[in-house]
C-alpha cells in the first residue's frame, strides 16, 4: 500500500480527482447563492424560499421562514465523503495502470 501511494501517476490521478470533487462542492454552493441572491431580487416572480448546496447530494439545506429547516445532512456528508474517497482512488488506480501501459508500449 505504501508503495501504490509513492506511485507519481498515482497521485496524480488521485489528487485531480479529489481536487475536482472540491471544485464540484465550491461551484454547487456558489450557484446555491447566487440562485438565492437572484430570487431575492426578484421576490415577486421566484420567492426566495430556500437553498441547497453540495456535490453529488446536497450537504447544507437553508429554508426561509422556517427556522428549524436550517440544517446540515450528516449522512450526506458522509456518502459524499466516502464516493470521493473510492472514486479518487479508482481513478489514482486508473492512471497508474494506463501510465504503466504506455511506459511499457513499444512505441515508447
């Protein structure tokens, strides 16, 4: 294991993927508030009842007007944190092995 981990095709597979999980939960909580400030604004026509946030199920629900709505989703935070995890290390494995097929090719 210590070995798969000191693998640089490896870690490059892991660390983009994990860095696009990020950027996937960052981007869903900016939409989530700029969706919130547009329905603000235009109150009238998209009340601005509430939002929701997080990549690939939403981890933070915020309710207007309803006080006890506000709350964070533990299990999907959870599932969020271990599809990263498995996901990030399936790809690391992916890359690892397509880096040492291309490596070993004879046209390399």
């Amino acid at each position: 294991m210590k070995k798969l981990f000191q693998n640089t095709a490896f870690n490059i597979g892991l660390w983009s993927s994990l860095t696009l999980f990020v950027a996937l939960n960052f981007l869903s909580y900016v939409s989530a508030i700029y969706e919130y400030n547009i329905r603000q604004t235009q109150e009238t026509i998209f009340p601005a009842s509430s939002y929701m946030f997080g990549f690939p199920f939403p981890i933070y629900v915020v309710s207007i007007g309803n006080p006890n709505a506000e709350h964070l989703h533990w299990e999907s935070i959870v599932v969020n944190t271990l599809i990263t995890v498995i996901c990030s290390f399936v790809v690391g494995l992916i890359f690892k092995s397509a880096w040492s097929k291309i490596k070993n090719s004879p046209l390399a």
